[in-house]
C-alpha cells in the first residue's frame, strides 16, 4: 500500500507541475485577448507551452553537460 502511495504522489507532483504553468499560460493569453481584443485558440497557448517547455528541457541539457 505504501508504494501505491508513493507513485500516486508522484503522478500528482508530476500533472501539478505539467498543468499549473498551461493553465497560467491560458489565462495569460485570456487576458491578453481581453486587453487588444485579438483572437487566440487553445492551439495557440498549446504551441506557446510545448515551445517553452522544449527550450527549458534545452537550457536544462546544456546545463547538465557543463
């Protein structure tokens, strides 16, 4: 049970950090909507999110290597 346990935590420690920052990002683009009055799509803020999620995992290999 205590390994059950443990890999719920994980799994919930991973989706927390994986949705926290898109749904951050999500409400970022709502309002920049809100504010100029243009139009974004769920596609949009997805493409944002895997961009920067690829640049971080970038910066964090260069990192690793040094």
């Amino acid at each position: 049970m205590r390994n059950l346990f443990d890999i719920l935590l994980c799994l919930l420690i991973v989706l927390f950090v994986l949705i926290v920052p898109y749904i951050g990002l999500c409400l970022f683009i709502k309002i920049l909507c809100w504010c100029f009055e243009c139009a974004f799509s769920w596609r949009a803020v997805l493409g944002i999110y895997i961009i920067s999620a690829l640049m971080l995992s970038i910066k964090l290999m260069i990192a690793k290597e040094d």
